[in-house]
C-alpha cells in the first residue's frame, strides 16, 4: 500500500532532521542538499537490520535508535547520548536544541499518520492527565512516547485479503517506561464492522475482508474456546492510567467521526482481560505450592529410578514412581495375553485424526495476512478431515465400551461375580491423577509461562474459569453446566465416558444374565439415543459438523444440547458393549462363508465413507444451512464411522483375516501410542493455545505445512509422555500393587507390561 510507504518515509526523513546537528533542513521539502544521501539511508537501515538480528523486527524506533548511534557525535551535550541511553530520558534530550524543527516536523507527521488519542471521549481523570503527557512528548519525538504510538496498530495492506487483525507490536508497547510512572498498556480491541444491508458493493467488500464467514461471531460472544472469527483484534498501546473502558470510550470517539454518515457501522469492545501492563509482581502463593509439588515428584521419580537401577530396596509405593521402570513399560512391545491388537491401530488413527481437526479450530485464532485466501483452500471438500472432530471421539466411547466389557465378561466368567466397587476404584486410579496434574499446570503455572497478545484470551481465562469450576472436573459432572464455562474445555469427553462406565455394571449384568433381553434393551438404548440426537439437531437448528458460516453461538449449542451430553453418546457405547459381549462368546475360530465377508466389507465401507465424505458440501464456501442434513450428520455419521472399526475388530479376533490391513492396524508400535492416548488428549489444547497466545503478528499460512506442524506434534507427545511417566503409570502401578492383592506384588518386580498394566481400561 503505497501510503503505509510514504509513513515510513515521513518517519525517516523526520528522525534525520532531528538527529543532524547545527542544520536548519526542511525534510518535508525534500531540501536535503548534501547532508545525507540517499545510500547513506539505506547504510543506517542496514545498520540497523543487522543489529536487531531480523527485517522483520525492523520498527521506526530501531530506525531513530540507529540514526542517533550514528550522528550523535555531531550534537554538544553534557553527556554523550547514543542509542542505548535514550531509554533513560522521559522527554527527547535533543528537543531544546531543535524546538523549532521538531515541532514543524512533528506537526506534518501527525497529520499524516494521526496518532490515537487516548484521552478522546469520556474517559477517567486520570486517563485524561496522562494522555496530556504522552501528546506532549509525542510532539517532542520522545522516545517512550514514539515508541507507544510506533506500537499501536496502524493500517495495514491485504485488508481485501482478510488481513484485518492488527496486533501492533507486544513487547515494544510492554516495554515502555514514560515520565511520571507512565508504562505501556497493551490493550487488544475488538472491533465489530456492520454495512448498509442495502448496499451491494459494500456486502462484498464485507465478505471479502471477513473471509467468507468461515465462522460467524458476534463481538459478545465467548471468544476463548471457539475463535470469534467475525471480530476485527486491533491493537492499541495506551498509558497504564486508562482503564479498558477508557480505551473503549476514546476508540468509539474516534471511530463515529470517520463512520458518520457512511455505510459502515463500528461495534467497539475492550475487556479488562485483554489490556496488560508489564508486572513485577511475585509468583502467587498457590504457582509457587503447585510448582514444588511437581518437582517433587520429579525427584521422586527420577529418586525412584535410580535405586531402582541399582536394586536398592523400597517400598512398593515409592516403586511406583520408578523413572526407568515406567519408561520401559511406556516402549515395551510385548504384548499381554488375550490383547486385542487391531485396537491400537484403530486408537493410533482416530487420535492423530482428532488432533488435526483441533488443530484445525485452533489456527482460526491466529491473523494471516492471506485468511481470505486461506478460508477459500478450507472450503475444498477434501478439508472435511478437519472439519468432522466429533466424529473421531466416538470410536473412543465405543472403544471403551467394548474393553470394560470383554473385562466383565472375562471377570463373570471365571468368578461368577463382579466387583464393582474395585472397578470404581480402580477407574478413579487411573484417570484421576493425571486430570488433576493437567488442571492444576493449566490453572497455576501455565499463565506464568508466557505472554502475548491473546495469553489472557486463551490460557488466563481458561485459568480462571479453573479456579471456580475445577470440582466440578473431579466429580465428573463438569459436561452439565455448558461448554464455555467448563474447565479445560477438552476434558469433557472425561466426562462423559466416566459416566457411561458408571453405567456400564448394569449393561453387562443385563445382557450377561439375559442375553436376548439384554439385547433388545441396548438396541431400544442405541434407538433413543440416534433419535434424540436427530431430533435435536434439527429443532434447535444444531450442527455437529463445522459448516461455512457457522456461528459460534450455533457451535455451543450444539456442543451443550448434544455433544457433550452422554445420552447422546450412547448409541456407540452400547455397539462396543455388544460387541465386547460376542468377542467373549464367540470362538475365536468362527469362520463366515465368502459371501458373508463380502458383504460385511461391502456395507461397512459404504457406511464409513458416507459418514466421512458426505457432509462434504457442508463445507463449501457456499453452503446454505439445512437442518435436514443436520441431522442425519449428528444421528447416523457416528454409526457409519464405528461400523469399519467394528467389523475390521470382529474379523481380526475371530481369525477371518490377515490382509494387509489387519496387518497395519496391529503394528505393535501402536502399543507406545495407546499408553500416550489419554495424555495425548489432555495435552494437545493447551499446547496450541501456548503457540496461540505467543502468537504476536500475522504471518503468511500455508494450510498443510500449519497443519502437519512436526515442532508442535512433538510437544505435544513429549508432554504426554512427561504426563504418562510422572502421573498416570505411577498411580496405575499403585492401583495393581494395592487393589489387586498379593499377584501385583510380582507384577511389581518386572519392567515388563502385564496384562493388567498394558490392556486399556
């Protein structure tokens, strides 16, 4: 955009005039004589470029930093200034010698790229007297006081190309230090743009800088689990003294005397959590506790381990927290006796399919300057991968009823009896930790860890909202009381599949002790469960599957009034329930006739691919809603999806192949990744909402390489196995050694998995 050039160019000629000593020179004129030429300009900038490290840092304020290194030999002060003692000075050093040029310049720079005036509106007194401060030195060229305005958002290019979310420049605006205590607040804005319904041109202007609508928000909407992708982020750097509601009072201000009378309406909305002020303030109490609690056990592990390397004896408890002891359970490849080893694979896909669909939420957060022409590669069919999240968590739910119940049957078969007291317990052991671990870093040490323009958005708030809600987490119930005000959003399928266990007792006693009537009871079950589902989606206007244009008011209900509820959930849970009942009764030497195989395969594949490529059009750029299509999506996608892995499972057990296929799915490798899983799942959020709330300008996206991102797919299973090493197979070894009597005491000797350790509970 050529008028963002001539800025820089007025900010350059502006700093030489300032920096030349005992020259009268008219810079704006353009009367530069022999003073400076022009590749003496670019030997500043190349300077410059070479001390900060990168172009792409390159700021207005390097740029004066680097003239006043190179020309300040030439000023008569009482004290040298160069570029690393200018930060000292609450006013510019230099504007008594230059009164007159500064003031001239200053004057035509002003006009040309107009400064945000905090003090504009109805803001606070306080607001009010420093901002009278910073005009002042802002007029002067001080130093702090460019350095606030350099850091305030300004116009960018690309705005047709969707590249509307301006974040300014974070660290510059944290870091200013002004006269009379005046520091940097970095406020982040969010802007709302309306057109005159009636005007066609401006619809399509619209469109094209919103990105076709890939999401549609309002500016009141919860914006820290969904991305409010309709909302313009600008940011803007004002004095500590303004509160958010001063920035808002003096943005709205400014905004109405460039949209009155034009087709464009602005909405303006700063909240308190999205404006920060550079802090000193010691780590709280509770981030201090938690942070010793988890080197704590850092040092029990890795204590633990080494007497355990050079066989010194310890009680079982302390054995537990072996580092080496878990660390070669988590790689072993042997399996247990009687494990199902088409799962992993099935486990392995679904899981690396989900955290590309999270991912795929995720990067909406983030500016680009090309998202017009990045929502317009998502709208490609093949881009439903991403787009269909819900569907790779129900082979979990169904997983998981199928392994609880091949467990019971197995148990009722050799007792007689089922403990269903040990089988809580024991549930509780496993899961309950590392929830615990993930909740207690998430809320106490992970808002300490970094910074950014959207930190408060995406890991403050989500903090927040743990330190009130967090027990609802640990007594499972958390999924009841709506999707944005959960903790840890993510964990709610923890939720859910606790409560289907809880039930699960009563599932396999039925069909255990009355086979057909057990049969027909969880067929009725699965019935009710598509039809709710159905019914739903459609009254309420619901959609499972993130459409073009979707609201993010549409996606939380959906998420409230279906996805999250296990009544919903349940059609699956009792297909792996049935299942897990005819892998134990039906002999593993069954064999079905060609024809049967043939049609299994034929039906199966047809199911999955419709639940898989069928919502495809939803996806489209142009796609009009039909709750029709809605619905089948949520009632029928979940079985159609299931219905391979059943089938592939039911084949592999019973012997009836050993393709290429099975073969795949039964990888051992798969073994390490189903011990990762429950981690795998705790972890992925909080790791790209680390990356999204360090996130500090816009860049160029290019979908796959964002997508297939290896730097963060390897945080991600390096925190899952800290998680699986330190947390979950400790209290797992804990449960073996204390709830299953004297044979744990055996079990407890050995680095090889067991039966109990490896299979998935």
């Amino acid at each position: 955009m050529g008028v963002y050039r001539d800025y820089l160019l007025v900010f350059l000629t502006c700093s030489i005039q300032v920096s030349l000593a005992g020259q009268s020179v008219d810079i704006l004129r353009g009367n530069l004589g022999s003073s400076i030429e022009e590749n003496e300009i670019l030997r500043v900038l190349t300077h410059n470029d070479s001390d900060t490290g990168s172009s792409e840092n390159f700021t207005f304020v390097g740029l004066v930093n680097g003239l006043f290194q190179q020309y300040n030999d030439t000023l008569v002060t009482d004290e040298v200034i160069t570029y690393k003692t200018l930060d000292r000075y609450t006013t510019n050093p230099y504007y008594n010698a230059y009164t007159e040029e500064i003031d001239h310049e200053a004057r035509k720079l002003l006009q040309i790229v107009p400064t945000f005036d905090p003090a504009a509106g109805p803001v606070s007194a306080e607001c009010r007297r420093q901002s009278d401060i910073f005009r002042r030195e802002l007029n002067k060229f001080s130093l702090w006081a460019l350095k606030m305005y350099d850091a305030t958002a300004k116009m960018p290019s690309g705005l047709l190309s969707g590249n509307v979310n301006q974040f300014g420049d974070f660290d510059e605006c944290m870091g200013v230090e002004g006269s009379a205590g005046i520091r940097g607040k970095y406020c982040l804005a969010y802007l709302q743009l309306d057109v005159d319904q009636s005007r066609a041109d401006l619809l399509h202007l619209h469109r094209l800088v919103h990105s076709h609508y890939a999401f549609r928000s309002n500016i009141t909407d919860p914006g820290h689990r969904v991305p409010r992708f309709s909302t313009v982020s600008w940011a803007v750097c004002a004095p500590s003294g303004c509160s958010a509601r001063d920035v808002e009072a003096s943005l709205k201000h400014s905004l109405v005397r460039h949209t009155e009378d034009t087709g464009l309406k602005i909405t303006v909305r700063v909240d308190a959590d999205m404006c920060q002020v550079e802090s000193g303030e010691p780590l709280p109490t509770e981030t201090i506790a938690v942070g010793l609690l988890f080197i704590g056990i850092l040092a029990l592990s890795v204590f633990a381990g080494v007497c355990d390397h050079y066989h010194v004896p310890m009680k079982p408890a302390v054995r537990a927290f072996s580092l080496k002891r878990n660390a070669l359970k988590l790689v072993s490849l042997e399996r247990a006796d009687g494990d199902i080893a088409i799962l992993h694979g099935i486990r392995a896909l679904n899981a690396f399919m989900l955290i590309l669909s999270h991912k795929s939420m995720a990067i909406f957060f983030n500016p680009y300057v090309n998202r017009t022409s990045m929502t317009e590669y998502v709208g490609k069919p093949w881009t439903v991968i991403g787009r269909a999240a819900s569907l790779y968590t129900d082979p979990f739910i169904m997983l998981s009823g199928l392994l609880t119940t091949y467990s019971f049957v197995g148990k009722l078969n050799k007792s007689g009896r089922l403990n269903v007291r040990s089988e809580y317990l024991s549930r509780l052991f496993r899961i309950v930790p590392t929830l615990a671990a993930l909740v207690l870093f998430c809320t106490y040490v992970m808002p300490f860890i970094g910074s950014g323009p959207q930190w408060n958005l995406v890991v403050s708030q989500h903090a927040d909202i743990c330190k009130k809600t967090a027990w609802r987490n640990f007594l499972f119930i958390h999924n009841y009381f709506g999707f944005e005000n959960m903790c840890l959003t993510h964990t709610h399928h923890v939720g859910i599949d606790t409560q289907l266990f809880a039930l699960s007792p009563l599932m396999v006693l039925l069909i255990y002790r009355r086979p057909k009537l057990g049969m027909a009871i969880l067929a009725l079950v699965a019935t009710i469960s598509t039809a709710l589902r159905f019914y739903v989606t459609y009254a309420r206007r619901l959609n499972n599957y993130v459409f073009f244009g979707t609201s993010v008011r549409q996606l939380f209900d959906t998420a409230n009034y279906s996805y999250i509820l296990p009544t919903h959930r349940l059609t699956v849970y009792t297909f792996g329930v049935l299942l897990g009942y005819a892998l134990k009764k039906v002999p593993t030497d069954y064999k079905l006739s060609n024809t049967a195989l043939n049609i299994g395969w034929f039906l199966s594949i047809l199911m999955a691919m419709g639940a898989f490529f069928g919502p495809a059009p939803m996806g489209t750029v142009d796609y009009v809603y039909n709750p029709i299509h809605a619905a089948s999506y949520n009632a029928f996608a979940p079985i159609g999806w299931c219905a391979i892995f059943i089938w592939m499972t039911f084949l592999a057990h019973t012997g009836n192949t050993n393709g290429w296929l099975t073969k795949l799915f039964s990888w051992k490798g798969f073994l390490i990744s189903t011990r990762l899983s429950y981690a795998i799942y705790l972890t992925q959020f909080p790791v790209f909402f680390f990356n999204v709330g360090e996130t500090r300008s816009a860049e160029y996206i290019g979908f796959i390489r964002t997508m297939l991102n290896i730097k963060e797919f390897l945080w991600i299973l390096l925190t899952s196995a800290i998680l699986t090493l330190l947390f979950e197979t400790p209290f797992t070894n804990i449960k073996n050694c204390y709830l299953k009597g004297s044979s744990s005491k055996d079990q407890s000797n050995s680095a090889v998995p067991t039966i109990k350790e490896t299979k998935v509970e």
